[in-house]
C-alpha cells in the first residue's frame, strides 16, 4: 500500500526544477505546482495597474489590493494541465515575458506577498500528493515535506536553457538578455530577508549540468520509490 508525500524541489532558476517536477507529478499522478507562476500572476497584476516599472515601485498599493486578487490553479480540459489563473482567468500566456521576469523578484521579496501565496500553497498540499516547485518550498512552504530536492547548474547552461525555451515560445530575447535576467533575479532571490532561497539541510542537492532529463528524472524517482512504499 503507498501513501501520498509531498516532494519539494527547489534551486536557482533555470536549473530544470519544474520540467522534472511535472515529469514526476506525472509518474506519481500527482498535481504538480508551480509555485512561481504564482509570483509571476501577482507581477503580471502589479504591471498592467502600473504599479511597478523599472524605475518604481508602489509597494502600499499592492499591498491595499491584496484582499480583491485571487491567484489559484485551475484546470484545462483542452491541455489537461492546471494553470495559473488571476481573478479568475488563465494568465499563463503572459507571465513568461521578460518583462515579468525582471520585475518578478523584487515582488518575491515583500513578506505581505509571501505570506498570501504559501496561504494557498499550503491548501494545495493539504492532502499531500502533489510535487511544488520553488525557492523556499523545503524550507518555508513545506518544512516537513517527506522528500527535499535542491537543483543546481552552472549559470552559462542555465542561460543557454532558459534561452532556447524562450526562443522556442517564440519571444523575442537575446543571450545578453536572459543572462541578465537570470543572474538578478539569482541575487535577489538568494540575498532577500523573507524566504531566501537557500538548500534546505535535509534537501538532496542535486547538479544538472551533466545529465539529461530522463537521467535526471530516473535519478530523482529513485529517491521517491523507497518513500511511497514505506509512508
Ligand atoms: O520559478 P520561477 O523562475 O518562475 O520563479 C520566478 C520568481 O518567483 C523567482 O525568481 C523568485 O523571485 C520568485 N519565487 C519565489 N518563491 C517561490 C517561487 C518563485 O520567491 N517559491
């Protein structure tokens, strides 16, 4: 008989944190979150109210409409997947944008935020079964989650990575681009006072550089077989 665990993977971006999380969530018909989608909603939110630009930042206003955004998952018959969804509707086409993801860490880093999407994060996981992928998933999100991954990679393949997914969405990006992108939003994330991403102590750490997906997916479910028969 196996029980239902809570796998958390967390990491620097671009480290292949989520396409393994939905490989496994597959494997284990498990739901699968991505909880940055979530940051990136509540981002996407605060652009199209001009609330945040390069150059500012309207912190308070954010905060005071905080009680009227919902940012849930809900699900598409048409791709059979859980999207992201702001008030209510689908927002998955648009968070990926570079602009987004420039701004996304500097939201990530006000506690206010923190605070309402681990509130929906926790409901996610309430019943266990689901694989949640982050930056403070093992250490904040989930602190006794049954099973802790910590994904790392050199920053030039992590560039080279998350340039060719963008590409190959079709946005229009440069090398330069998301190799500025992605360190600052690194240094942010690593460097915040609320939820820093840091390797949770119990977490298996794991570095990608040198392996494939499916290499890396069999290496990760090794750990989870032994877990789902003894829970
Ligand atoms: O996972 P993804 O790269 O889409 O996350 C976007 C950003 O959201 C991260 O760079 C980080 O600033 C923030 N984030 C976070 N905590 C999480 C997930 C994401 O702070 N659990």
């Amino acid at each position: 008989m196996s029980n239902k665990i809570i796998i958390a993977i967390d990491g620097t971006s671009s480290t292949g944190k989520s396409t393994l999380a939905k490989r496994l969530a597959k494997r284990l018909n498990y739901l699968y979150i991505d909880s940055g989608a979530m940051y990136r909603a509540l981002t996407f939110y605060a652009i199209k109210k001009n609330y945040i630009s390069k150059s500012h930042f309207e912190k308070n206003r954010l905060i005071q409409d905080l009680p009227n955004i919902l940012i849930d998952f809900q699900y598409n018959k048409k791709n059979s997947k859980y999207e992201v969804h702001l008030n209510n509707f689908s927002v998955e086409k648009h968070i990926r944008s570079l602009k987004v993801s420039d701004l996304v860490s500097q939201i990530a880093t006000i506690d206010e935020f923190r605070k309402e999407m681990v509130k929906v994060q926790h409901l996610l996981g309430a019943n266990k079964g689901v694989v949640m992928d982050g930056r403070d998933i093992g250490t904040v999100v989930f602190p006794n989650a049954e099973l802790k991954f910590y994904l790392d990679a050199s920053l030039n393949l992590r560039v080279k990575r998350r340039y060719k997914e963008l590409i190959d969405l079709n946005h229009e990006i440069s090398l330069d681009d998301v190799f500025n992108n992605i360190s600052l939003r690194d240094n942010q994330d690593i460097n915040r006072i609320n939820s820093p991403l840091k390797k949770a102590s119990d977490s298996i750490v794991i570095h990608t550089d040198n392996f494939t997906l499916d290499e890396l997916e069999e290496k990760l479910f090794s750990y989870v077989t032994p877990l789902i028969l003894k829970n």
